[in-house]
C-alpha cells in the first residue's frame, strides 16, 4: 500500500515536470512509462488530475503550451493571434 501511494505522487511529480518542461528528460519520461505500466487507469486519472490542478496552484510553473516561444515563429504567432489570451 505504502509502495502504491508512493508510485502515484512520484508519477504527480513527474507528470508536473512534463507538462512544465520542454524537454522532460528520458529519466523522467521512463519513470511515466514505469508508473503508466505498473498503475490502473483510475490512478492514473486522480494523478494527472491532482497535477493539474497543482500546476494552475503553483503561480511559478506554466505548461508548455502557455510558455512564451521564442524566435520568429513565436513572433509571427503573436501577431497573428494578437498575442497571449
């Protein structure tokens, strides 16, 4: 039991990096793969769940896809979108 709950916050953590980082790491992408092969769907689901709502928390973390992108395609993006929302 005490594995189990350990293995859904090391996948929370994990999860978190992910979403927050660009380039994850492939020690950080095999300790997904491991927990995804090891835990049931239900789990997985509350995981990314709780990480979610930890990143809309934490005011100093932003996903990958609300992080600012740099070079012309960044700009070329802003202006024709008319920047972030």
């Amino acid at each position: 039991m005490t594995a189990h709950r350990q293995l859904v916050r090391e996948y929370r953590d994990a999860w978190i990096h992910f979403r927050t980082h660009k380039t994850p790491g492939k020690a950080m992408k095999e300790k997904i793969e491991e927990a995804e092969d090891a835990l049931d769907v239900f789990n997985l689901d509350i995981a990314r769940q709780r990480a979610e709502v930890e990143i809309d928390r934490r005011h100093d973390l932003a996903r990958v896809e609300h992080q600012q992108q740099s070079g012309w395609v960044g700009w070329v993006k802003n202006w024709w979108y008319g920047g972030s929302p």
